[in-house]
C-alpha cells in the first residue's frame, strides 16, 4: 500500500474532485454574463416569419392542436371505431 493511499482514511475523496465542477461552473457562469452584458448589433442570429414570440408559441400551439386532431382520426380509422369505409387489408 502506498504512502498516499494510506494517509487517506478509506471512504474520504481529496479536495481534488470537486475542483472540476465548480471550474466548469465558473467557467459557464462568466460566459452567461459576458453574454448577457453584451449589446447585439443585429436582432439576432437568424430571423423566422412570426414577429414576436408570442406569435410562435400560438403558431407551435396550433400545429399541435392539428397533429393531435390528426393522430386522432387516424387511431380511430385503424381501429375501425371511425364512420366510413375501414382500414384497407
């Protein structure tokens, strides 16, 4: 057994294991506030069709709404619960 392992009492971890995650938080919290201190010359990295968040959320909202409506009818037309004519096979 070694001298270093033998001053350690079994079941204790040195200081060194967590020195890793506190320099990788330190190092992501200094990033977030350089960017959030920084003004932006333009209006973003890229620009979609809506022209504000909200108009996104309402327009995501919607597509779901449909999706789901879709997935819907299509369960009931496989299972045969549907009015009309049944699954094909």
């Amino acid at each position: 057994m070694s001298e270093a392992a033998a001053a350690q009492a079994p079941g204790t971890r040195s200081y060194r294991w967590l020195a890793a995650p506190l320099l990788a938080f330190a190092l992501v919290s200094l990033t977030a506030g350089l960017f959030a201190n920084h003004q932006p010359r333009s209006k973003g990295y890229f620009r979609l069709f809506f022209s504000d968040p909200i108009h996104l959320k309402a327009g995501f909202a919607t597509a779901v709404v449909v999706l789901a409506c879709f997935q819907l009818f299509t369960a009931t037309w496989i299972f045969g619960s549907c009015p009309g004519p049944s699954r094909p096979g």
